[in-house]
C-alpha cells in the first residue's frame, strides 16, 4: 500500500512540473522608439514561428534577450520573465507569422529601427 502512495505522488508532481514549464523564446528585433519587438517562438506551427509583441511599462527586453512566459503562441497578454536580468513583463501579443520582416513591416510608423536599410 505504502509503494502506491509513493508512485502516486511521484506521478502527480511529474505531471505538475510538465504542467508549469514555460516557454523561452528569443528576441530577434527590437525598438525602444516605439516599444515593439519579434520573438522566434518555441517550437511548433511553421507559419507561426515569429511573434510581435510590444511591452507595457519600459523599458522592455533588448535585442538577444531570452524571455521566459506561458502562452506566447495564443496569448493576448502575456507575463514574462527575463532571464539575463530577471526583469518582469506584462506583454501585449498582437500577431504571429513565419518571418520576422512580416512583422516588422506590420509595425507602426513611429518605429524608427524599420526605416533604417539593411546594409549588403
């Protein structure tokens, strides 16, 4: 009886860590003009391999920043953790597509970071 009570609590906790990991994805573009960036999001779905997002209260994370969250796939807003400095964010997530220049053009005008050129 002893040994099922241990399997069972063991099972329990196993299914509770699995139930809590959060997903790390990385920033990939970022303007502090105008408060958006890109995520590469945790693997899954090809078409949604980017998010946009812009942050609440700045500043927000950098450029190559690793952000810790739940939800960023389909969530609307979105708390995350920053996992260089342990800053915490109250996200807004407003679109997901295979590429970040989708993205990025998608962003609003005041952005200045999207009018600069690439160099070749």
């Amino acid at each position: 009886m002893q040994i099922r009570k241990i399997w069972f609590v063991l099972s329990l906790i196993t299914t509770f860590n699995s139930l809590v990991h959060a997903d790390e994805a990385i920033v990939t573009w970022a303007d502090p003009s105008c408060g958006f960036f890109v995520v590469q999001l945790p693997d899954g779905d090809p078409a949604d391999a980017y998010g946009l997002f812009s942050w609440k209260i700045n500043p927000g994370p950098q450029l190559g920043d690793m952000i810790e969250g739940d939800n960023f796939v389909a969530g609307k807003d979105v708390t995350a953790t920053n996992k260089r400095n342990g800053d915490k964010y109250t996200l807004i997530h407003w679109a997901n597509a295979k590429s970040p220049e989708m993205l990025i053009r998608s962003t609003p005008v005041q952005c200045k970071s999207k009018w600069k050129r690439k160099n070749n």
